[in-house]
C-alpha cells in the first residue's frame, strides 16, 4: 500500500495561479484570516431547488473551460462546483427570485447533503481544485452528442466553448444522477485529470486516476478488485478527510514469499 500527501505539491498550485493570472486580479487583506479571494471578474449563476444544482446565467474568464456541465444547451455546477467559486470570489449565486445567496445559506444547503454531496466530498473537491487539478464526478459527462439537434456558441472574454442541444431525457438522466447519489454507499466520486490548458469538455480523454471517498469502513479486498475492473485500467486511489486534512492511498499488489 502507498500513502501519499498532496499539500506539498506547490508546483500544481503555482501553475493554476500562473493560469489565472492574465484573466483576475487576487487581492488580499492582510488583517483578515480569510482564504478568500476576491476577483474582478465574477460570472453569475441561478440556483435551481428542484435539480440541486446552480445554472450558469453570465460566465466570465477561462475556469469555465473546466468547471460545469453543458446540457441542452445550458452551463450547470453541482454545489461543489458552486461553492468553490464562491469561496474564491469568482461567482455569483442568486436564488430562483434573482436575490443574492450567501456563502452561509450555502454551507448549510451542503449539511442537509440532499444534492449529491457532503462536507468531506467538498473538501476533496476543493482540496484538489486548489492545486491545479481537473476535477469532475465520475460518469458524468462533462457534454452529451447523443442527441445534437443545433449547436450554438456561447463565448465571453476570449472564451468559447461548443453547447450542444440534447434531448429532455438525456438531460434529465444526468441530473438525477447527481442528486440521487447513495452518500453513505462506498462508490467511485471523481474522474481527476491533470492541469491542461488544452482540456475541452467536448474531448476530455481517460482521467489521470479515478478517486473513491472512504467515509466508515475502509475498503476490502474485494471492493477494491470491483473498482479495479470499474475504472479499466484506469490508476485508482482512495481518500480519507480527518479533522479537515485530505489523505490519498493507492493499493499495490504484494506477493509474499513462499516459506519452505
């Protein structure tokens, strides 16, 4: 078994500011405890109660190339997603009656964990998201083109990305797989791809690994050969959130010698 830390690995932190630094502005106080980071430019999303999850009303700068889902012609963020933007100052959250939504209110929607998501899952999201990675939940297609009936453009600030139409059921489908996700239930939660400035959701190849969050009991033997053969041949690592620090394993195989 390898056990690794990730809060060392600066050069990935490094190269996502370095990818941001054209397009924001980070401005700091140095009187306040705050990780927060205010930005100048600040896309808007409206919150929607009834899929648990933030529909993407102006969006400006390049995150956007990573972050979200394009279904039926409309941007989504899951509330990891939406909470991690808001934590850096670089979304707006408004609710169904375009009145603004606090970071509080949010933090409280992720304790009723009714939308796919908990504070440990957050913390892996934002952990990763931190560093430069390329996160997205695992088996959600970051685009559909089963069904392309049109396509449209939707470009801000030196940005474009392709939306495809689907159909209402293919749509539908994927966000029932977001809210209707077992939390308790060991499973597979993110596809992790390295930090890519040519990433398109359109194309985004095999992730670098596949990542399952232990919450109880750790793997056995067994689940970690199902995941295995899941993954196909995909790299896969677990992670472990204690007292708010992130942890990942990866499980070799061992063969002990035979005794005469």
């Amino acid at each position: 078994m390898e056990c690794e830390d990730w809060d060392g690995l600066s050069s990935d932190s490094e190269l996502l500011e370095e990818d941001l630094k054209d397009e924001e502005e980070y401005n700091y106080t140095s009187n306040s405890s705050s990780k927060l980071q205010f930005r100048k430019v600040t896309s808007v999303a409206r919150w929607n109660s009834g899929v648990g999850m933030a529909e993407v009303v102006e969006r400006k700068g390049q995150l956007w190339m990573t972050t979200g889902i394009v279904h039926s012609g409309k941007l989504y963020c899951s509330i990891e997603e939406t909470l991690f933007l808001m934590e850096i100052g670089a979304l707006l959250l408004l609710s169904e009656n375009d009145e603004s939504i606090s970071l509080e209110t949010m933090y409280q929607q992720l304790a009723e964990e009714k939308d796919g998501c908990f504070w440990e899952l957050y913390e892996v999201y934002r952990h990763l998201k931190s560093l430069g990675y390329i996160v997205g939940r695992h088996g959600i297609p970051w685009s559909l083109k089963s069904v392309k009936k049109n396509t449209g453009t939707v470009s801000s600030e030196g940005t474009s990305e392709s939306l495809e139409v689907q159909s209402p059921q293919d749509c539908n489908s994927v966000i029932e797989r977001f809210i209707k996700m077992d939390l308790n239930e060991l499973k597979l939660v993110f596809d992790v791809y390295l930090p890519n400035g040519k990433f398109r959701k359109s194309s985004p190849g095999d992730p670098s690994y596949v990542l399952s969050l232990i919450r109880g009991q750790p793997p056995s033997k067994i689940e970690i050969e199902a995941f295995e053969r899941q993954c196909g041949g995909i790299p896969l690592k677990f992670c472990l959130v204690e007292h708010g620090r992130v942890s990942f394993y990866s499980f070799s195989k061992v063969e002990l010698p035979v005794l005469p």
